[in-house]
C-alpha cells in the first residue's frame, strides 16, 4: 500500500505489464510496450490509426521528448483503469438488487 502511495500507481499492475515485457519483449501483441497510441511501431499500426493519433503517429519522431513528458501520467492513466472497471460492475450489479 505505502508503495501504491509512494509513486502514485499499483504495484501489482506494474509488476504485470513488467514481467509481460520483458517475457516477450517488443513482440507486437505480446508486450504491452509496444500496442498503438500515442506512438506507433509498425506500419500496419500506422496505416490504423486515425484522427489525432494519424496527426501525432506521423510526425512522433518531432514530437517523441514532449510526449515523453506526459508517459508518467499515462502509466498512473493505465493503472488505475482497473479500478475504475470494478467500480462500474459493482455500481452496474448494484442495480440490479
């Protein structure tokens, strides 16, 4: 829990999309490092992508050290994603009573 606290974002979720990149490291669908989004890896991800994400996919070798800037509130973003899906099933199940 101090660890949660201390940097702001799960320890276990961390640990898994951890272990998950390095068992497979780079491999597109096995390592969570490397899924389309703000930055693309291959060109089938580039050819997907639309919107903002085509603007920013395009030219992401530019823009690379500023959105750098935000991967820390994007990794807090992924962890507590979680917690908010429980959330929405139990209010959804509550509903239901």
């Amino acid at each position: 829990m101090l660890g949660n606290l201390g940097i702001g974002m799960s320890y276990g979720w961390w640990m898994d999309k951890h272990i998950r990149h390095h068992a497979n490291p780079n491999h597109e669908g096995l390592d969570p490092d490397v899924e389309p989004g703000a930055l693309v890896w291959t060109g089938e991800q580039a050819q997907a992508s639309r919107g903002v994400n085509r603007f920013v996919n395009r030219h992401q070798a530019a823009l690379f050290f500023p959105l750098l800037t935000l991967a820390g509130l994007d990794l807090r973003r992924g962890s507590c994603r979680p917690c908010w899906a429980r959330a929405g099933r139990r209010s959804a199940a509550a509903g239901w009573s």
